[in-house]
C-alpha cells in the first residue's frame, strides 16, 4: 500500500491506464492476446507455445479465455486476411509498424469480422486504449485512423446507422 499523500483532484500519473480492478474480463483477454501478438511478431513464437505461457501469466485467470483464444488464434490464422484489410490505410511499409499497432489493428480488424456481438464503437474503442496503455505516444492516433477506415467496410450497416443517428 501506498503512503504517497494524494492531491485532492490530480490526475493519476497516466490517466490512459484504466485501473485493473474496473476491467472488463473481455477487456483483459485483449490485453493478453495482444501479449501474445506481441510474442508471435518479436519472437516469432509456434502460437501453441505462446498460448501456453500467455495462460501462466498472472490475472489471466480474471480474462475470457474464449475470447483471448479467439483472438490469439483467429489473428495469427488470418495474419494474410488481416493485413490486407490493413495495408492499404497505411502511409508507410507495414514491416514499419510497430508491434503493439500492428497487434491492436489485427485485434480490431478480427473483431470486426468475426464478433459481431461486440458493437463496432467498443472494438475501436478497446483497441485504442490498447495502444494507449502500452503502445507508443501517438501510436493511438494511427490505430484509430486506420481502424475507423476498416469498420465502414466490414460493419457498413452498423456504422452507417450510427453515423446517421449523430447527424
């Protein structure tokens, strides 16, 4: 515990982190598929070792598993699909990406097509608090950019209809 005095109405140290306690266990299954994202672009890690050790880590326990499988699984099996979904919104080389985007685009692109049960809104919202919390400074930004020019083409009705509801 600690015995920092806090001020009263300051900001945490890094208002992009949501406290652990307050996450969802669909929220921590993204972060520990992009964990292993991560393993599998670095490390070029078989998934089934990757998985694996993922699944030691501590507050998996807290995760959906059937959501972090899905994730971990369907992003490495539609790397092909996934990337050609995100290539052509990109403004530079994909191999110049760094990894957390990279995995933060394959988890939104692979919700997008594959969980329609997860509103568009959340998927792009989870994934740019992903790269938030651990990607670089503006690495957000680019995740939201390019994100937002997948979903038109993979959810047209449901962005369509919000877009029409806030105008």
């Amino acid at each position: 515990m600690s015995t920092a005095k806090k001020t009263p109405g300051a900001k945490p140290s890094n208002p992009g982190t949501r406290k652990s306690s307050t996450k969802s266990a669909r929220s921590r299954a993204r972060e520990f598929a992009l964990q292993g994202l991560y393993q599998h672009f670095v490390g070029g890690s078989d998934v089934a070792v990757i998985d694996a050790f993922t699944r030691e880590l501590q507050g998996f326990n807290k995760a959906d598993s059937v959501h972090y499988d899905a994730l971990l699984h369907g992003c490495i099996e539609l790397a092909a699909d996934l990337d050609a979904l995100i290539v052509p919104l990109l403004d530079r080389e994909l191999g110049q990406i760094s990894p957390i985007e990279h995995g933060c685009m394959w988890i939104g692109a692979y919700e997008f097509l594959k969980c329609p049960d997860v509103p568009w809104r959340v998927v792009l919202n989870e994934c740019i608090e992903l790269a938030k919390d651990f990607g670089g400074t503006d690495g957000h930004k680019y995740v939201n950019a390019v994100l937002n020019g997948i979903a038109p083409r993979l959810r047209t009705v449901e962005v369509e209809a919000d877009r029409a509801a806030k105008a």
